[in-house]
C-alpha cells in the first residue's frame, strides 16, 4: 500500500513555508456566494446541528435532483441520492461498494491521485487504459482490452483532474456499450461538472446508462467552497442503496447545516453557474497568455481549475517533479508534477497550473514561471 502525503498537501505545505504563490492545489481564491455563506451562517445559529438522516437531509437531495434535472435535462428523484462527505467520500463509498477483493476497477490514467489507493484498499486491483493526448481520450479498442472476467467498474472523470480534458462523444458511448455488455457499473466522477469553459451543457453519463451509473458530484466545485466537503451519488434505487450501506459506515452522515446550505447554493439561478464560469475562462485566458508570452507551451484546457504546461517543449530540461521542487523554493511558485498522477508515478515532461486564482495572483505566478523557465537551474539535465 503506498505511504506517504498526497502531493497537494506536499506542495501546499511547501508554498506556505517558502512564502511561493500557490498555482498548485486545486481551489479557488474568488468567486464563492456569499448567499450561501450566509445560509450556512443560520443554519448553525438556528439549530441545525445535530445528526441529520443518513442519506442526507430531504432538502438536499431534492435539490440535487432539481439541479441535474434544470442545468443537464436529467431526471431523478430523491431516494437516488445519498449525500456524503465530499466526492473523496462518495468515491470511497461506490468503489467499496461495487468492488470486492480481487475484482478489477478499471481506471484511466493519468488518473486522479485518490482512485488508485482506494481501489486498494477495497482490496480490489486496479486496470489502467491510458488517455491519449493531446485529446485525452480512450478508445473503445483500448477499454475493451482492459475488460476481464474480475472487472467490476470503469472509473471515470470528466471534465477531467487533471488534463482538463472532457470525455467526447465516442468515448462515452463506449464505455456505455461496454459496461453493458460485460455487465460493470460505471462510477463517474463529475465534480467539475460547472467548471466548464463556454455554456455547453455537461454531458453526464448517466444520461447515456442510467441503470448501471454512480454520478458524483460536489458543492465544493459547484460553489467554490473546497473546504466545505459536501457531495453526493446519484444512482438507480438499489445501486444508490449499496453505496448507502457503505456510507453508513464509513461518515455515516455530512455536517447538515453546510447540507441547509448547499441545497440553498444549488437554486441559484442560472445566471450564477454562467458569471461563474465566464469567470473562470477569463482567469485562465489571463493565465495562459501571460505564460505564453513568457515562452511557455501550454495544452488546451476545456474544464476544470487547471491548464497543463509542457515543460519540454517549453525549453526545461528537468522532469516534472524536479522542476516543481525546485521552482517552489527557488522561484517562489508552487505547481503539481503530472507524474502524480500516473500508475507508476513515471516522470513526466508536464506540469500542472491552477488557474482559479485573482487576477493578481495570476499575474504573480505567471511572472515567477516565466522566471523559472529561464533559470539556470532548469536547464540542467538531471
Ligand atoms: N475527484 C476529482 C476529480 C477532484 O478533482 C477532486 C478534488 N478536486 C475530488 C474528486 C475530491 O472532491 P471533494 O473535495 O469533494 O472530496
Ligand atoms: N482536488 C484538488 C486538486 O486536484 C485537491 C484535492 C486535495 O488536496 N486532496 O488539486
């Protein structure tokens, strides 16, 4: 089982002591509602403290219903969605519960850092089919190779931590057609449902196999609060209840007055999903174009916090993880290695940015990349 701390924490950690701006750790420095602070606020002040029901308090999960149902024409009802503590929690909850020792869960890679470990601990092995850039994607070819007798589950993230990356037309339908020929649920991670740059709906898989998908979502990515770690599953009633026994024992319930909140964040109305998001493509706009006028090879970004810089073609001789370490001391800027995320964390020549950042901030970090890249330490061979 593999020890040690997560690289966000690492590299978060590290940018604090060294006083770095912090283009690392995915998580946003504006943009949250203040209505929903304030709802949160109440809820504490007027009694909603105590254990709330297990799967969620009923305002909540109603509201999830209703989003899904207003921003991506999907329609369920309420006994589908148990609400956990953050997506980390409802991973944890659908792999456990659809993956027993020996089966296989089949992954893609790069994958985001949580998924593997807890694969393991179910007990369960992971099977990596690898995205191919510079779309990102899979091919029907390449999941149906990874199918065995042992796979239980096809875990994926769209958009996609870390690439950015949105899971297309074809690769969906694969892994729709797929899982129901071989009978395998499909756990799909979808907290950066919002965090898409343009007004294009999001497209959910489990409009494409709503019999055999655990959709999970978080209100950290939908309202910009990451600490607040509230999320939830939807599925079909009796796939959301074996995610349900495992949750029971795992959180067994979700601070209820962030619940009293969230449901409360959900009805915003639409114009607040699309100020946020223009915010967001205008936070990475701003990124991206002072790094590229900096000499820096940037990959597209569709969604997500994050934009990936291609270290080599940028001029930078250290791997991934080497230039990261160094930069973060010796620049004053932190980012997150891609090799993080790869099975075998074989390094890489990419980086990860967060572009969720102030317009200062950005303009901070962009100038202290655009420094590193240049600096005689990042041209040594290593
Ligand atoms: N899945 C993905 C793809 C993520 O990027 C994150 C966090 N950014 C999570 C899950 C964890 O979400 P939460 O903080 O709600 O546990
Ligand atoms: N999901 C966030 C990221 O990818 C951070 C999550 C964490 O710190 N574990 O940066």
């Amino acid at each position: 089982m593999q020890a040690g701390t997560t690289i966000f924490e690492h590299m978060s950690g590290l940018a604090r002591r060294h006083g770095a701006v912090n283009l690392g750790q995915g998580f946003p420095d504006f943009g949250w509602p203040d209505a929903v602070l304030a709802a949160g606020a109440e809820a504490i002040l007027h009694g909603h403290n105590q254990y709330p029901p297990m799967r969620g308090i009923p305002e909540l999960r109603s509201a999830v219903c209703e989003f899904y149902a207003r921003r991506q024409g999907i329609a369920t009802t309420p006994d589908q969605v148990i609400v956990t503590s953050g997506a980390t929690e409802a991973l944890a909850a659908s792999i456990m519960a659809v993956a027993a020792p020996g089966d296989e869960v089949i992954l893609f890679a790069p994958a985001y850092d949580a998924y593997a470990p807890l694969v393991r601990r179910a007990g369960a092995v992971p099977v990596f089919v690898e995205l191919v850039p510079p779309a990102w994607q899979a091919s029907a070819e390449a999941i149906a190779a990874a199918i065995t007798p042992r796979t239980r589950a096809i875990l994926v993230n769209t958009p996609h931590n870390p690439t950015g990356s949105i899971a297309g037309a074809a690769m969906l339908g694969a892994i729709a057609e797929l899982a129901a020929r071989h009978d395998l649920t499909i756990i799909s991670d979808e907290v950066w449902e919002e965090v898409i740059i343009g007004t294009a709906p999001h497209a959910s898989p489990l409009a494409l196999a709503a019999d055999r998908t655990i959709k999970i979502g978080s209100a950290g990515k939908l309202l910009a609060l990451t600490g607040w770690k509230v999320g939830w599953v939807v599925a079909e009633p009796a796939l959301a209840e074996r995610v349900a026994q495992v949750h029971q024992f795992l959180t067994f319930t979700t601070p209820p007055p962030l619940q009293v909140a969230v449901a409360a964040g959900l009805a915003l109305p639409d114009a607040y999903f699309a100020a946020t998001r223009a915010q967001f493509a205008a936070a990475r706009d701003r990124l991206v174009a002072a790094l590229t006028a900096g000499g820096w090879h940037l990959l597209p970004s569709a969604g997500s916090y994050f934009v990936m810089a291609d270290l080599a073609a940028s001029g930078v001789m250290l791997a991934d993880h080497d230039f990261c370490e160094a930069a973060v001391r010796q620049a004053g800027v932190a980012a997150i290695p891609l090799s993080a995320f790869q099975p075998d964390g074989r390094p890489t020549p990419f980086i990860r940015l967060c572009f969720a950042k102030s317009d200062g901030v950005l303009d901070d970090g962009a100038a202290r990349l655009n420094a590193a890249r240049v600096a005689d330490w990042a041209k040594e061979q290593r």
